[in-house]
C-alpha cells in the first residue's frame, strides 16, 4: 500500500482537493531508501494479506508548551535565508518536545539536515505561500518519518477532514489558545509479512489552520523497522510543535501580491467507502520481475541512451540496478516499483503504479484551470484508455500520468525533474504509461 493509498483509506471518499496528501507524499517518494530508518506507510515489504486495520492507541503523556509569544520574523517568504530559518525553527520546537531527539541525518552536531526535494535533498522547493520539509527522527530508539508543511490560504486549499473518516481512523477536533482549529487524524493498520511476521504502521497527522488562514501541518509515519508501529512523539506533543508560532512564513517580498486560489466547493461528506475487496490470489513474485522487465524495455525503446542514476551523485548505472520496490506493495492486486533515471545531464525519480481496481483518488480524470505551476491535459491513448498527464512546477517538479484502462485497471506513471528539468518528455511518459505489457497478470 503506497502513503497516498494509506491516507486516503483513512480519510475515505473526500473530495481531491480536501487535504495535501499528495504534495506530503511527493516529497516522500523521492527520499524513499533511508536505510534502516526505512518508513512503513501500510506495508512498506510486500505483503501476504492483510490481518486487520485498527485505530492507534495514543498515550496521554503531556506536552511542553509552545512559546506564547510570536517570534519577530525578518526574513522574506521564499528566500533560502527564510527557509533556513524555518529549518531551525522546526527542529528547535521538536528539540523543545524531545530534548533527546536524534536525526537520521545531520549538516552538523545537532542541527538536522531537512529533505525538500530530488535526491540530493538541496534543492529549494518552498515559495512564498508555502515551505515543506522532512527527514529520520528517533526519540529513545523509536523511530518514525517526520514531516512539516506550512501554506498560505488554507481554507482554500484543505478542508478539514474530520467529517469524511472511516472506521480505520480516528479523528479529533479542538481549538488552540489563540483561536487555532486543530484537527489530530490517527490511525494504523497491521500486515502479515512474507516472513511470516505481522508488522504495524501507525501514523499521526495534526492539521493546524491559524488566525490569518495559516495552515501548519506536522505528519508522523512509523518506521518498518519497528514492527509495533510505534512512534516517538504523542500527539500531544506533535501539536504543540504545529502550533509553535516561530513555524510560520515570512512576509511575502515587497511588491509581490498573491493571488488567492479558487474557494473549494461546498461539498456534503459522502458515504464512506466499502472494505476493500479480497485479494484474487497469491502474490507471485515473477509478476513482480515480468512487470519490472516491461518497464526497462519500454523506457529503452523510447529512449535509447537511458541510463539509471545510481548514487547521490547519479552515475550512470542499470536500470535494474537502481529499481526498487520500497515503500509501495507488489500483491495480485497491485505494482510498484521505482528508481532514478538519467538522459543526458538530467535526472528524476521515475515509479510506476498499478491497481487492477479504482484505488479511489484519481477522480474522474479531468483538469483543472491551467496556471503558472500547473498544467494539465486530458484525453484517450491508443487503446481505448482514458488518461491525464499533470505537470506541478510549483517547488519540485512532478509529472504524472494516470491511466484508466478499458479493463477497469489503472496506473500511475509519475517522474520528477531534478533541479526543475524532466529527464522523459510528456510524449514519452505517456508511451510507457500506454505500453500494454506493462500490466497485471489476468485473474485466473
């Protein structure tokens, strides 16, 4: 089950533009191999069967305070002065929850280096309304996914989610000391292993939206390597952290006026979703390689001199080499499967995603109103498929064709353009989404 997959059964049947879970997940994926931190958003191995979906137990330790006082900011929106600030407000206020927090990874002695974007991690994909981060935390040996996002106009961009859960979560509204609506989403699911083992993924999410239409969102994944989805932080003190009043955007630059987006539509919670279907059978591991083997040979027809990026300083590799499965389910019922490309000098994550049913948050494939980071075009492919290709290059750049095909399977072909430029053009991103080898084994 991917994060998206994840959340998503959690929130249910919300209208696409209820909560920023892809951007969360955007950002995830193209930081996926993080070594014995390895996240686990479901099940992060591939799985068996699953054995049951059950709602996190939270602990009722208290919190440290957040500051009361705003914190005078100097710095501009959208300035790497301003995102360094950020990076130090988000890891003192964590250091303020956890003094004995560790980080996965460090530009210098307790000072953690955030991830934003692109396998490097040193790209600067915050704007003026809005800033990300994310990276490894262990508090006492426990370990977990820590991510931060902040944006502007946010009763335009989220609907706050409570309204729409389904019984695999649990979901609470509050409001805090300064008129902030918090709304906490907790929730876990446990899966059987392929070693036999029941491994538990936990997450909690706090959504804080401030006075001014501020969103502050503070998301926790548990890590794979700990099979009872423990976290390091409770809720308590994930809240204290949003609510943190130096985790806040600067002022945007003189001269510089924003345009709010589109208000949401006024739209009533609708039913939610049925259980997911049984699997049609076993998982066998050679669909899992003939799938992984269509992929390479439809990206080598299309680009002959493709390459994989191996390392962080992308040298020229297999594809197979860098392929990998973490962080997504190879099942019957679905594909997954990832790995850096390199065409000439440019390089981006590349994964492919396959569902033999409706996985329940594409919508029904159409656009939205093109702007200067959004574009997106609809149509039907060669076969009869309908499909959409998004390009977001607001940040990281991320392109995404998704796909519903005449049998009812669809598939997520997405890629991501290190340092803004795309290593496939649209044109061939759309040929390996159409390519009909890429897919599912029929049900016997």
């Amino acid at each position: 089950m991917s994060y998206r997959q994840f959340l998503d059964e959690a929130i249910g049947d919300s209208p696409v533009s209820t909560i920023d879970v892809d951007q969360v997940i955007m950002r995830q994926r193209r930081n996926r191999r993080l070594r014995r931190w390895g996240v686990c958003g479901g099940a992060a191995a591939a799985v068996l069967g699953v054995t049951a979906t059950a709602a996190l137990g939270l602990p009722s330790v208290g919190r440290q305070p957040a500051p009361a006082e705003r914190t005078r900011i100097t710095t501009v929106a959208g300035t790497p002065e301003d995102v360094a600030r950020l990076d130090a407000a988000v890891a003192t206020a964590v250091t303020r929850q956890a003094p004995k927090v560790k980080w996965e990874e460090e530009l210098s002695p307790g000072r953690p280096r955030w991830r934003y974007g692109g396998r490097s991690g040193t790209e600067l994909p915050n704007t003026v309304d809005h800033y990300g981060a994310q990276g490894g935390i262990a508090v006492d040996g426990v370990e977990a996914h820590f991510m931060v996002q902040i944006e502007r106009f946010a009763s335009r961009r989220t609907r706050m989610s409570c309204a729409y859960m389904t019984p695999s979560a649990t979901c609470r509204d509050s409001v805090g000391p300064n008129g902030e609506r918090i709304e906490v989403l907790t929730g876990g699911r446990t899966d059987r292993r392929p070693d036999g083992q029941e491994a538990t993924s936990n997450y909690q999410n706090v959504w804080v939206v401030r006075p001014g239409d501020m969103l502050v969102s503070v998301t926790l994944m548990s890590s794979m390597s700990q099979l009872d989805g423990a976290l390091p932080l409770t809720v308590e003190q994930q809240t204290a952290i949003a609510l943190d009043p130096a985790i806040a955007l600067a002022s945007v630059p003189p001269g510089v006026v924003l345009t709010p987006p589109p208000p949401l539509p006024s739209e009533a919670p609708r039913t939610p979703p049925p259980s997911p279907s049984p699997p049609s059978g076993p998982f066998d591991p050679a669909q899992q390689k003939r799938i992984d083997n269509a992929v390479f040979a439809a990206l080598r027809r299309e680009v002959p001199g493709v390459k994989g990026a191996g390392g962080a300083d992308a040298t020229p590799s297999d594809l197979a080499s860098v392929w990998t499965d973490t962080g997504g389910d190879n099942t019957a019922d679905e594909y997954w499967g990832q790995g850096r490309l390199l065409v000439d000098k440019a390089t981006g994550l590349f994964s492919v995603q396959i569902w033999r049913a409706a996985p329940g948050f594409f919508g029904d494939l159409t656009c939205g109103k093109r702007t200067k980071v959004y574009s997106c075009t609809a149509g039907v492919g060669p076969h009869g498929e309908k499909y959409r290709t998004v390009t977001n290059t607001g940040g990281s750049a991320e392109r995404t064709v998704s796909v519903r095909r005449a049998d009812g399977s669809w598939l997520s072909v997405t890629l991501g353009g290190d340092g803004g430029k795309f290593p496939l053009t649209p044109a061939q991103q759309q040929v390996v989404a159409f390519d009909p080898a890429i897919a599912l084994a029929p049900v016997k």
